[in-house]
C-alpha cells in the first residue's frame, strides 16, 4: 500500500489553478473549523446558500442550485437540512404561484451575522502578513484576472 504524500509535497506553486484551489481550500478549512469550534452544525454547502440569500436576498431553487453547481434533487435535500435547522423557509414566489422562493428566518439572519465574522477571521488570518496596499494589489489583481476570464467566450 503506498503512503499518502504529506500536503507540502502536493503543492504546485507554478500552477495557478492549482494555487488558487489550495487557498480556497485552506480558507474553507479555516472557515469550517471555526464553525465546528462554535457548536455550529452546518456544512460549506448550506453556508453558501445562507450567505446568497443574507447577501442577493430571497432566491429560487433553481438559481440556487445553478450557483452551487448541485443537481435539483441534491439542492432540494440541502434546503431540506437547512429547514429542518430552522435557518430558511420556504415562501411562494410573489409572481409565479407555481414557484417557490428561499428565504432566510430570523435564526439564519443570526446565523449569517456570526459566520461573517468567522469568514473575515479566515480571511485576515490568509493576508495577515501582507500590508495595506499589497492587499489592495492582490484583490486588485485577482479581480483583473476573473474579469479577463469573464470576458472570454
């Protein structure tokens, strides 16, 4: 049976897209363990639906599940879960009485108050060792790159 190779050994800084895939994931390890030390019982998934909805406001299924790229059985089980935990509810869609809209109840108003503070935390804690204005250069850069990428066909 092979050894699993310690992370260090996996690392690429040559690839980008592999570079930008392990900040990604050493943020969402540091955002989850924090919400793990917190007593809070929610997956990245269901964070990022609570995080559209706090943000963008009421949303449908399917928008949601286009988002997540998550089929719509599995965005149907993922609002289950987050019903079931009294974060959102389900209310008819304003225009469309055949559609449904999500949107968050007062717990996931509080839920979404305390993980922003964890999602900074994770952040300051990735770029506490750059200045002001090398953080400005990097998000600076890095938006200049997704709108390059936006840009193509």
């Amino acid at each position: 049976m092979k050894k699993a190779l310690p992370l260090c050994d996996l690392r690429d800084d040559s690839s980008f897209p592999m570079l930008i895939r392990q900040i990604r994931d050493g943020l969402l390890r540091e955002i989850e363990h924090q919400l793990v030390a917190s007593g809070i019982a929610i997956n990245y998934s269901q964070h990022l639906v609570v995080k559209i909805i706090a943000k963008h406001g009421p949303q449908m299924p399917g928008d949601l599940a286009r988002f997540l790229d998550h089929n719509a059985g599995a965005m149907t089980r993922l609002i289950d879960q987050l019903e079931d935990k009294g974060y959102v509810r389900r209310k008819p869609h304003a225009q469309d009485r055949r559609a449904l809209t999500i949107e968050l109840t007062p717990a996931g108003d509080e839920l979404w108050r305390r993980m922003s503070q964890f999602i900074e935390r994770a952040q300051d804690l990735a770029l506490r060792d750059l200045n002001a204005a090398d953080r400005t250069r990097l998000f600076d850069l890095l938006k200049s790159v997704r709108d390059t990428l936006d840009e193509t066909p």
